[in-house]
C-alpha cells in the first residue's frame, strides 16, 4: 500500500505541476478588429482644392440706372392728348354756377403749374379755356366761362407761371365735353380746360 501512496502521490504532484503553471499565467485580452459593414450607396465625388491665386471682386452697393428720356410727340394735338393722359396738365371743375376754386380744382391747377414751370413744359403757352353746362343762356354762360378761364389762370399765376404765357378764352355751353342731359354730364361740362399751344 505504500507504493500505491507513493504512486497516488507522484500522479498527484504531476498533475499539480502540469496545473499551477497554467493557471499563473496572465491572461491575454484579445482585441477584436471592428467589423466592417459594406453599405451599397456609392463614395462622395471628392471636390478639388480651390485654386491657389484667387481674386474676390465685392459687387457695387449701387448700379445707377439707365436714365429714361421721356420723348413727347411733336404734334401738338397729340402732345395734348399725352400730356392729359399722364396727368401732367389737369383740367379744373367747378359746382354749378360757381367760377371759385375748390380743393379738387387747386390740386389739379397746382399739379398742372409744377410741370409747366419744369423743364419740359417750360417751352409751351398755355390757353385756359372756360366751359359750361347747357342750363342759363348762352350770353351768360359765356361770362361764366370766362370768369371760370380767369380764376384757373390767376391760381396759376400765383403758382409762379408766368403770366405773359398763357392766354384765356370762353367758350360758354358751345362745346360740351359731354352731350348728355343729366347731372353727371353737366358735371363733366364744367370746367376750366388747359390746352398747350406753341
């Protein structure tokens, strides 16, 4: 039995000779390399450097503008269309049977003198005519007419026009704006009417 001991020893001693020095020794981490996923979406154009000898221009804070020549027809009849069309001479109307300036009339005058005293109405005259409605006789509509070309022209004076340019004249009920019989043509029919002349 005591070789039997001594052998159980011996085996025992061997395994624990085999077993110590694995179980001291240090234990190595492995490091695992990250997996790469192939995605399907193609790589991004890569873009070029820009370019080493650059020049940077600011822009002009202002572009001036092309000027605009305003060219006024030759015709004076149709210098007179154009020049009422653009608002540039303005007739002024009055309330039955008055002659007297209202607020509506010195607006109109007061716009109609800006532009003949700028530089391109400075070159014409001006004829104020007077108008009226048909209602009252003739030899008194003709007065009333006169009266209404005489306030336009004295308002127009007192604007700074000059008054050796322009001229007046009355035409009474003989030549009406407007050929109907009511309250809204009669309206239409008074008035102080500029016309440019040469």
């Amino acid at each position: 039995m005591k070789k039997i001991s001594q052998l159980t020893l011996t085996s025992l001693a061997l395994v624990l000779l085999i077993l110590v020095p694995a179980a001291c020794r240090t234990k190595k981490t492995v490091v695992q390399e990250p997996k790469v996923i192939p995605t399907t979406e193609t790589e991004a154009p890569k873009i070029p450097p820009p370019p080493m000898d650059t020049t940077v221009t600011d822009p002009p804070d202002f572009i001036p503008a092309e000027p605009t020549v305003e060219t006024f027809p030759s015709d004076i009849e149709e210098l007179n269309r154009y020049v009422q069309r653009q608002g540039y001479l303005r007739d002024a109307f009055y309330n039955y049977d008055e002659s007297t300036l209202d607020d509506a009339a010195q607006a109109a005058l007061t716009a109609s003198a800006t532009w003949l005293k700028g530089k391109e109405g400075a070159g014409y005259s001006l004829l104020v005519e007077g108008h009226c409605d048909e209602r009252g006789t003739e030899q008194y509509n003709l007065a009333l007419g006169d009266k209404r070309a005489n306030s336009a022209k004295d308002y127009l004076v007192t604007l700074g026009v000059d008054a050796g340019r322009i001229r007046t004249v009355s035409y009474g009920e003989e030549r009406p704006f407007e050929e109907g019989h009511d309250n809204a043509s009669w309206a239409q029919n008074r008035r102080a009417h500029l016309v440019l002349v040469r």
